[in-house]
C-alpha cells in the first residue's frame, strides 16, 4: 500500500511538472524576432531581407530555452554585419540590433582581386576591383604584404599599427575615405631598420603625410598629423590651408619624447 502511494504521488508530480513545462512553453514561444537593420548599401538592404527570414525561423521555439548564440551564428553568416544588441523581451519576443559594416579598405591579393576590409581592419569579401560596396573606391593598401589567414584575419607588416593611425583619423574626419586615397608602407634601410621604415598616406588634395618609425606611437603620430592637416585640436590656428593641401608633405617623429608633425611644401 506504501509503496502504491509512493508510485502514485511521483505520477502525479511528473504530470504536474509536464503540465507546468507545457504552460511555461506556450507563455514563453517567440511570436515575433524584432529585427533593427541599419545598412548602408544596395547590397546590406538585400542582405538584410534575406538575414530576417533566417532569424524569423525561431518565432515557435521556447524564449526560456532560446540561446541567443544560436541567433548571432545566423547574423555572422553574413561578415558584412555585426550584432550591436541582442536580447529577449520575455515572454515573447527577441530584439536584435544589427549594423553593416562600412567597407573602407582594400589591398592586392596574390591573384589579382582585392580583399575588402571595413573601418577597423575586419574583413568582409573579396572582389575583383577596389571598388566599395556603396560608391567610389576603398583606401588602398600597398606594400604591406597582407595576405588573407585561414581564421578570416589579415596576415602582413604593421597592421595593428596602421589601424590605430586610421582610428586616430577616424575620430578627427569621421569618412576616412573622404580624404585618403592610400596608404603606402616603404621599408628604407632594410626590414630589420625599423626606424627608416614609414608609412605614406596619400590625401585626396594632393598632399602626403609621412609617418616614420611606425613601431612607435604610431597612433599619436597619425593624431598629430591628422590634426595638423585638418587644423583642430592642438594645430587649429596651425593647420594646412587649403592650398598647402594641394602640395608637399606632413612628416612625423618624435623629438626629446614629443611627437612633432611637420609640414613642407615639396615632397622628397
């Protein structure tokens, strides 16, 4: 009798906790999985429509039981986007944030086609030309030696480097593409002289900037550049005028431990 009242209390628990979990599943089954697209391109549009039917497979799954990693695979199916926000609003719905990646670089593959990076060095695909993804073309990249690794990544000399130059630029022109047509890397005395290596960045006026001894504060030496040719910050009573831009050269270095960015009005 005992052990008949045992039996029937675990039955009677079990059903209750399938009861439970049945009611928790019907509360909490995605209805809808908001998705907010911010693109920039014809290309990330179409993307975008193709990336919500795919996230609009989970509307029917359990929010408790949802794993939103499952979510954000979906999103790096396509490298031209990146999540900014995920979450569940329970008990029904799902928010993701998703922004495209704005393509800005490229440099020569060993084949011929170009590897597309977006703003901080990410990259996105490989294309036939330097042609970007919106209009125009991408900054390109020469001398470097980048190559494409088999994790996705860029493989070459100074990269870290030259990305926070670009950063530095970012936070001072905002559309580093606006003004930059490339960027140049000459090795000098040989690849071990580090201090006679530099980068060359072409402007879209005319001008170069020269930044020597990129192994160091590259990043402070591309801020002080780019302040000085864009007359803010320390340089806004100094900066280039407009016809300075047309012509010559900014180099930087860094004397009695100050970063220093030059101009002259003729380039070596």
């Amino acid at each position: 009798m005992k052990k008949r009242v045992i039996i029937t209390t675990i039955v009677s628990f079990v059903l209750l906790l399938a009861v439970v979990l049945a009611a928790l599943n019907a509360i909490f089954t995605v209805t809808s999985v908001r998705a907010d697209f911010c693109t920039y391109s014809a290309e990330g549009r179409k993307e975008a429509l193709e990336l919500q039917q795919k996230l609009n497979s989970y509307v029917g799954k359990s929010n408790a039981f949802l794993d939103l990693k499952d979510l954000e695979k979906k999103v790096a199916e396509y490298p031209s986007f990146r999540v900014e926000h995920i979450a569940k609003r329970l008990p029904d719905q799902v928010e993701v944030t998703v922004r495209e990646r704005k393509e800005s670089f490229a440099y020569e593959l060993a084949d011929g086609r170009y590897a597309a990076l977006d703003e901080d060095g990410v990259f996105l695909r490989v294309n036939p030309s330097p042609a970007n993804r919106v209009s125009g073309e991408n900054i390109l990249l020469n001398g470097f030696g980048y190559t494409l690794n088999a994790q996705g990544g860029t493989d070459g000399r100074y990269f870290e480097e030259l990305f926070s130059v670009f950063a530095e630029m970012r936070g001072v022109l905002g559309e580093v593409r606006a003004n930059v047509v490339s960027a140049t890397f000459y090795m000098g005395g040989g690849p071990n002289a580090t201090e006679t290596h530099y980068f060359r960045f072409a402007m879209r006026e005319g001008v170069v900037i020269d930044l020597y001894n990129p192994k160091e504060l590259a990043a402070e030496k591309g801020r002080a550049a780019i302040e000085l040719y864009a007359g803010v910050g320390e340089y806004e009573t100094k900066g280039l005028k407009d016809d300075e831009k047309t012509v010559g050269v900014i180099t930087v270095n860094v004397v009695n431990g100050k970063v220093v960015p030059n101009y002259q009005p003729t380039v070596d």
